[in-house]
C-alpha cells in the first residue's frame, strides 16, 4: 500500500473514530436526559412577568433662542427689510442624539425565545412561561456614571450543564418572550444555545448585533426600517435552520455571518441607505442569499470546496445613485445560490 493510500485511509477511519465518540457523548447525554424527564412527573409551571426600568433620556437638544431685534425710536416702525428673525440659521440635531448606549445581553438555553419592539418610553419586559422547579430566570441591570447601562438576562435549567443533563429534562415548552422599547440606542449581544427563537428588530434603534446561535431553528427579521442605519450586524451559528429577512431595512455597514451545519437564507431585501461589506461562510448544508432589487452588488467570491455554487446575473443598467453591497460567500460543503 503507497503512502497516500495509507494517509487516506488514516483520514477515513480516524474520522469515523471521532464520529463514534460523538455519538456515545451525545448519546449518553440524551439517555439520561429522558431517564429524568420520565421519572420527573409534572412539571412545576408558572407564569412571570418583570419589568427593568432604563435611565432617563436627556431631552432634544433646542436651537439657540433667536436675537432680539434692535430697538427703535419711540414712535417709529420697523425700518424697510428688518426683521427679528435671527440672522443665521441652526442645525438642530436628532432627536434622541446624545443619549447613552444600552447594552442587552441575552444567555437563553433549551425553551420557544421571541425578542421583539415594544412602545417607547415602556421598560424592558420579560413574559415568560417554565418549569420553575427545574429551570430558572434572571436578570441584572447595571448603570454606569457616564449614563450608559447594561442590561442581561439568562434563562436555563438550574445547575447549568449537569442540572440539565440530569435534572432539567430536555423541555420544549418553556417560553421566553424579551420586549425591547424603540426611541433608545442599543447594541444586541449573546447567544442562545439550544430551541427556537425569533427575532424581530424592526423599528429599534440597534447600533450593533453581535449573536450566537448552537442548535435549533432561528429567525431574524426586519419588519420596519431602523430609524438609523446599523454599524454591524454579526451573527455565528451552530447546528440547525438560521434565517435572516429584510436586513436592508437595517442597512449595516459590516455583515458577518457563519453558519456551521444545516440551511442557511440570507435575505437582503430592504431599501439600503450606504454601501455594506457582506461576508458569508458555511461548513455543510445549503446557503440561499436573495439579493435587494435596488443595489449594486460587487461580488468578489461566490465559491463551494465541495458542491455547487449558482450565481444569477446583474441586471444590463444599475443607477449610479444606487448603493454597492460588496460580497464575499463561500462554503465548504453543500449548495450556494445567490438569486435576485
């Protein structure tokens, strides 16, 4: 036997080595998961609903008050072209402009997650439905001199990876539902490791995204514009169904976003406000991005090591005026299609 012939079959065995001592974890996680869920009887559940109050807006900045007009002989009028309108103009800035950054912080495991816009000038609002016997909810907040403040919440079986593994049962039927209020600029961050979540950030004023994804079916979307453009929307997934709809109404600066096994649809649609660098990776599976109607794309890598990549044509005339989305997509396994 030659000696690339002895390396490809150390690759070949060797893998299936690894894949079996997956299997066994895997499976002995998963028994004894079951063993306590069957032997658990019934689950303690309990509605709770909390409240965390923000610090408060500075008010809008206001033009400085105009001049007072110059003052006239008794008895005379105003002379011809003199008025007591200022004499120069002011900007005014945005409402909202100034206010400290927020940070939220999510740590969500094994349970149904919704996170979603709520009224502004409303505190941020857990709803949530679980097993409290097994598993368990809580929140810090923290607000610092410079006004900034930061604010987290973790939901997951009590007693972290051995408190589910042996106590916490695999439950699908907890309910987490987080309420974010517009009108207050925020940065997203966390992960959320096993289930399904749905996201929607349509209306908030969010300046970054940053999320991990382990296991489960995922879904972010953008259902209204952002009142101002993101920075950087950043997203790494695991295992599962990872969907993205409607990022241009976000318009983000830098896009990244890594998806491991299973289908991953990146929709771009949406009216871009600025140019964007999109970068798109995968390991195994399927990759699908649709691209916007009204952008210039640059598309610098559209590849699969091992599979297929489909790419649709530009359209024959792009408005100069038009945004340019520069994309970077690659995979290692699978299908890639980049559709308009």
């Amino acid at each position: 036997m030659s000696e690339r012939e002895g390396m490809r079959g150390c690759f070949k065995y060797g893998c299936f080595g690894c894949l079996a001592l997956v299997a066994v974890a895997f499976g002995f996680f998963f028994l004894m998961a079951a063993i306590q869920t069957a032997n658990s009887g019934e689950p303690a559940y309990e509605t709770q609903q909390t409240e965390q109050a923000l610090p408060a807006m500075p008010a809008p900045p206001m033009p400085p008050a105009a001049p007072a007009p110059p003052e006239l002989p008794e008895g005379t009028t105003a002379a011809p072209g003199l008025s007591a309108e200022p004499s120069e103009s002011y900007q005014v800035e945005l409402p909202g402009a100034g206010a400290p950054l927020g940070t939220i912080e999510v740590d969500l495991d094994i349970g149904d997650f919704t996170i979603k816009p709520g009224p502004a000038g409303e505190p941020i609002r857990i709803e949530a439905d679980y097993d409290t016997s097994k598993f368990e909810l809580k929140e810090e907040m923290v607000q610092k001199p410079d006004g900034t403040w930061a604010y987290k919440v973790t939901f997951g079986a009590k007693g972290g990876f051995w408190g589910l593994a042996f106590g916490g049962g695999n439950d699908g039927k907890n309910r987490v539902e987080l309420i974010i209020p517009r009108g207050r600029p925020i940065e997203l961050k966390g992960s959320i490791r096993m289930g399904e979540s749905k996201t929607d950030l349509g209306g908030l004023w969010v300046k970054n995204v940053d999320l991990q994804y382990k296991a489960g079916d995922h879904f972010i979307e953008f259902r209204e514009p952002l009142p101002f453009p993101m920075d950087n929307f950043k997203i790494d997934g695991s295992m599962g169904n990872l969907e993205i709809r409607g990022l241009g109404q976000a318009s983000p600066s830098t896009v990244d976003v890594k998806q491991g096994m299973g289908e991953l649809f990146l929709d771009l649609q949406g009216d871009w406000r600025r140019d964007a660098q999109i970068k798109t990776r995968f390991s195994m599976g399927e990759c699908k991005i649709w691209l916007p109607e009204k952008a210039r794309v640059d598309l610098r890598r559209a590849s699969v090591s091992m599979g297929e990549s489909r790419t649709d044509k530009a359209p024959a005339e792009i408005p100069a005026d038009w945004p340019t989305l520069t994309i970077d997509a690659s995979g290692s396994m699978g299908e890639l299609h980049i559709e308009r």
